[in-house]
C-alpha cells in the first residue's frame, strides 16, 4: 500500500496536486526528507504535521514519525 504525504511550505497553502508516495512501511518523517532532498537531514530540525498521525493540529514531530495517507508536512531547518 502507498501513502500520499502532502507538503506544505511556510506560509502558503499545502500543495495537494503533486504529493510524496511513500510506501506503507516505509513512512517515517524521516523517509519523506529522503525522499524530497537526500541533504534535508543534515538541516532538519523538526516538522509540523497536520493530519490523522497526529493528536494536535499542527504537531512538532521528530524523524522518527510514523505519518499515514494524507498527511500534510512542514519541514523546519536549522537556521
């Protein structure tokens, strides 16, 4: 099964026609930076989450999140 992870850049609305597919096992915050940028992690700093992985709406997640299908992302960088 694959899971659509939507991005959502700072200050704009999340892009919902071009998502990330990741698959179901292979999920994780940490996944989804690999898969947009392989240097992403090197500047992650944590993420905001929206969706059905989280309790609140945003959530500053960690890498080690698991998201699910139609989750919306916001990466934040070291500065």
């Amino acid at each position: 099964m694959l899971v659509r992870i939507y991005t959502k850049p700072k200050g704009q609305l999340p892009d919902y026609d071009s998502p990330v597919v990741l698959k179901s096992g292979a999920s994780s915050v940490e996944d989804f930076c690999n898969k947009i940028h392989r240097n992403l992690l090197k500047e992650f700093k944590y993420a905001l989450v929206w969706g059905s992985s989280v309790k609140h709406q945003p959530q500053v997640v960690g890498r080690e999140h698991l998201l699910n299908d139609e989750d919306v992302v916001q990466i934040v960088k070291k500065v």
